[in-house]
C-alpha cells in the first residue's frame, strides 16, 4: 500500500510539473498556442511593414526576410532628409521603410528581434507591455515616434501584447544597432 502511495504521488508530481511546463505566463495558453497568436498580431497589425527592411524586388518593393524584424539597417547612411515645404506632405520615408521624417524629426523602426546587445533580448514581456502601454521606450525612456502605431496597439489586451512578445523571442536574433531618433532640423545620423 506505501509503495503505491509513493508511486501514485510521484506520478502526480511529474504530471503536475508536465502541466505546468506546458502552460505560459500568457492566461495559462500553451507556449505554441500564445507563439502562434503572437504571430498572427504580428503579421495581422503589420509590425514588418516598418520592422522589417525592403530592398527592391522585380515589381517594387519587397520584405527583407532575411533581416526579419531587425529594424532600420544600422550600415545605412542616412542624409538629412529632404525639406517639406507648406502644403498637405508631413513626412517623407527611406526606400527602406525604416527611417521616417517629419515634424517630429526623423524616427528609426526599432530592432525587434530578440539580439541581446541590439534588439529586445534584454528586455521582459512586461517590458514590452509597458513600451507599448506609455508609448515609451522600455516603458519609462524617450517617447515612440511616428509611424509606431502605439496608440492603436493599447487597444491590445496584455495577453495579446505578451502573445507578440513570446513570438517575437522565437524569431532569429539580428544584431542590427539601429540609430537614435533626431531631433527636428538637426543633422542626420553619421
């Protein structure tokens, strides 16, 4: 009888622990369950039109796959942006899609992979939860500036911005140090 209680609670505990490595921080979804959705937001929202870089393809335009997600290719010089004169234009954008100007300045997409030096490796799903939440970096830093769709992505539940987060961790890391934003009539990044 003590051999079977033994084995029946051991049992128990290795299927607890089972369960329990197969659950997420993400409402209790499965790891490829809240992986999966993640990767539905990310594509659905559109996070590599901007994230990931173009380079032309045979009729225009094309994503980069090989630099998924990494952001504003950090070897690319960027001039000072054309001026804007009155009219309807606010800003003007790289054949990259990855550096923006306007009132604002100009604006680099960030590096969203999970490189540890230059993407998001560093950083926690709350985090990234708090960034998009204050339309802050890192949730606490400089403010995110056009076109980061932060004011429409706090529309997300948490569990949606932890899903992105988790599928965000599973792509390739790219070590890709994207510059800092500038200021308004200030030279470009050199």
């Amino acid at each position: 009888m003590r051999k079977t209680s033994v084995k029946l609670v051991g049992l128990c505990g290795i299927a607890g622990w089972i369960l329990a490595a197969g659950y997420s921080a993400v409402a209790g979804q499965q790891p490829s369950r809240a992986i999966g959705r993640g990767e539905y937001l990310v594509n659905g929202t559109g996070c590599g039109d901007c994230h990931t870089p173009m380079k032309m393809g045979p009729s225009g335009p094309v994503p980069d796959s090989a630099r998924l997600l990494s952001g504003h290719p950090e070897k690319l010089d960027m001039p000072a942006p054309p001026k804007l004169g009155q009219g309807p234009w606010l800003g003007v954008v790289s054949a990259t899609f990855t550096a923006w100007a306007g009132p604002w300045g100009t604006s680099f997409t960030a590096n969203l992979t999970p490189d540890r030096e230059t993407g998001l490796g560093g950083w926690t799903a709350q985090t990234f939860v708090d960034a998009i939440r204050a339309g802050r970096h890192q949730g606490r830093g400089r403010q995110l500036l056009p076109p980061m769709p932060y004011i429409a992505l706090r529309n997300l539940t948490d569990d949606d911005l932890r899903a992105i987060f988790a599928y965000l961790e599973t792509i390739p890391p790219f070590a890709n140090r994207v510059p800092d934003p500038v200021a308004p009539d200030l030279p470009g990044p050199r």
